[in-house]
C-alpha cells in the first residue's frame, strides 16, 4: 500500500448505498448514503456513485490519484475476477453488469469487487468481533441469511466462488419454501422475511400474540423487530417462536462447527441488536449437537453494527485479485 493508505469503499444495496473514504486501520474520514438511489438502468446507477465519490473526495480535499484502491461490497451472485455482477434481484436492470469496467473507467483507480456477505464477514474478522481468530465464520442474520468464511486468515470463496451461503443450509427435509428456489433453508425459518411472513399468515389464521396490537392491527408492519419487541414483552406466542427459530439455526451451526472446526462464529442484525435475547440458549443447543473439543468455539454477536457497510467497502479494497475460476459464481 502507499504512504497515503487512502481507500474508498462503496457498499451497493436494493434501497441504499454506502459511500466511505478512509485507511486499513478502520479509521473513516469522510461517508456518504445514497437513498432510494436506483433508476432502472445500471449504467445511470453506476454514473451516480461515481458522481457522489468524486464529490466525497473532493470535500475531503483528495483527488482520485491521492486512493490506493476502491473496493465495492455487491449483492451477488457475481464474478469478483471479471468484476462482474451477474443478477441483483434487488437492484432493478442489473443483469450482467461489469460494475469493475465502468467504475475503474470513471474513477480512474484500481476496483475489486466482492459479494457483499464475504466482504461483511472480511470487515468483521479485521475490525469487529472476529479478530485474531484463525478460522472465523459471520452470519449476516437480517433479511435474509448471508455468510461469509475466513479460514486462515484469508477470504474462501469456494471453487465457484459459491462458499459461505449457509443460508441455504438444508436444516428440514421437505421444509418452508425459502426465497432461492429450494424447501427447508435456514433462511426460511430464520430470515427476517420469512419469519415476518410466517407471523403475519399465523395472526391472520388466528394465533394470540401481542405483536397483533405492537403494529396497531396493521400486519403489514409486522417485521423481525416486532418480535423481538413482543419477545421483551413476555409474549407466549413470540417465545414459542424465539425456542424453534434456536433450535434451526443451532443445527446449522452445528454443521459449520463439525465440518469447518471454526474458532468463532459471529451472528449479525438480529442477534447484534438483541444478544441477551438469544446468545446464551442458543449456545447451549450448539454445545448439544458437537463433540466436546468443539465447545469452546466462540459464538458472538457481530460488532460493526451500522458502520458494517462502509467497513465491508474498505476491506475489499484491501484484497487482492482473486485467482480465475469457474465462471459460474456466487
């Protein structure tokens, strides 16, 4: 890296974007988000950040020649070595979009590219609740499943570039329907999505629970916060939930456990915001389903809290080109 040791991280999301210069040690000089920022043509969407990073640079006195590298964290599935976005079903028109090509083009500097559930999880092992820990996975436990695997030291992407979506864990044969296609996913009975979805078809075929009156009767607002709320509140119903949505997700961190033999395991937004809620008894029902020289893998909740976008930007800008390989990818 350069004297400067400047880098520009950019975070890409369906309804917003995360703009950050700043260095490897963490520290962030200057942030700006992008709101509802999405046109329907990639080309013009790319233009805005590029636009908005020059403007960000610029009133941080710096000019595009004074960044070691830019880093964008994106929805995949994609292709970090051809820098290629293949499908955001989130971002509307981007299909195929060589997001590396058209910002190395505008900016002018160096561009990696990373799914943005390894680049979460790269951001926590240097910064948050992952580091120094030699083999380190980090669930992203929000709107859907993400994960992302760091072992020795360095970001596994996975022969396809497909590692770390254990979202996707098969935990129930013949299960939910999840979101990718497939029956019986963690994602489908611990995502915030699903298990919003499933609350709000149970009150509506009648189930008790105070989250009914915590949303005002309109279910529509029901969410994974809403639970959580009615869970501090004693609510029989949310708590009867809160014991299977443990019971899921411990026997998919059971799998990582046995067939990784991982020191730590960090859970994002809902067990981020929530550790007293969820920690404890669910790593209990972990400790039930390993060997005992697995025991003592750390099971924690993630740190970077708000500030994950910016950092997942930034750290993949440290990568390096990641070697070629099959062009499917993640």
């Amino acid at each position: 890296m350069a004297a400067g040791g400047l880098l520009l991280g950019i975070d890409i999301g369906g309804t917003k974007a995360q703009i950050a210069l700043g260095r490897a040690d963490g520290s962030l000089i200057r942030e700006q988000q992008l709101e509802a920022w999405t046109s329907g043509d990639f080309e013009r969407d790319l233009e805005l950040v590029a636009e908005r990073a020059r403007a960000l640079l610029a009133a941080a006195g710096v000019g595009t020649n004074g960044l070691d590298a830019i880093g964008v964290s994106a929805p995949g599935p994609l292709d970090p070595v051809r820098g290629v976005v293949h499908d955001a079903p989130n971002l509307p028109g981007w299909h195929e979009v060589p997001v590396r090509a058209r910002l190395e083009r505008a900016l002018g500097r160096p561009v990696r590219i990373e799914n943005d559930a390894n680049a979460a999880a790269l951001a926590e092992w240097r910064l948050g609740a992952g580091r120094g820990a030699r083999a380190f996975v980090f669930l992203t436990m929000s709107t859907g499943v993400g994960g992302g695997l760091v072992l020795d030291g360095r970001l596994y992407r996975g022969a396809r570039f497909g590692a770390g979506e254990l979202g996707h864990i098969p935990i129930v044969a013949g299960g939910r329907a999840c979101a990718c296609g497939l029956r019986g996913c963690l994602e489908a009975y611990t995502g915030g999505a699903a298990l919003a979805a499933r609350i709000r078809a149970e009150l509506e075929a009648g189930a008790k629970s105070a989250i009914r009156d915590l949303v005002g009767g309109d279910l529509a607002r029901v969410s994974a916060r809403t639970w959580t709320d009615a869970l501090r509140a004693g609510d029989a119903y949310a708590e009867r939930l809160r014991d299977e949505w443990l019971e899921r997700l411990a026997q998919a961190l059971a799998i990582v456990l046995i067939g990784l033999d991982v020191d730590r395991i960090a859970l994002g937004t809902i067990v981020e915001r929530n550790p007293d809620l969820f920690l404890e008894p669910l790593r209990a029902r972990v400790a039930e389903r390993v060997w005992p020289q697995l025991r003592d893998a750390a099971i924690v909740a993630g740190e970077l809290g708000e500030r994950l976008p910016a950092y997942a930007g930034l750290c993949t800008a440290l990568l390096e080109p990641p070697e070629a390989s099959p062009s499917s990818a993640k």
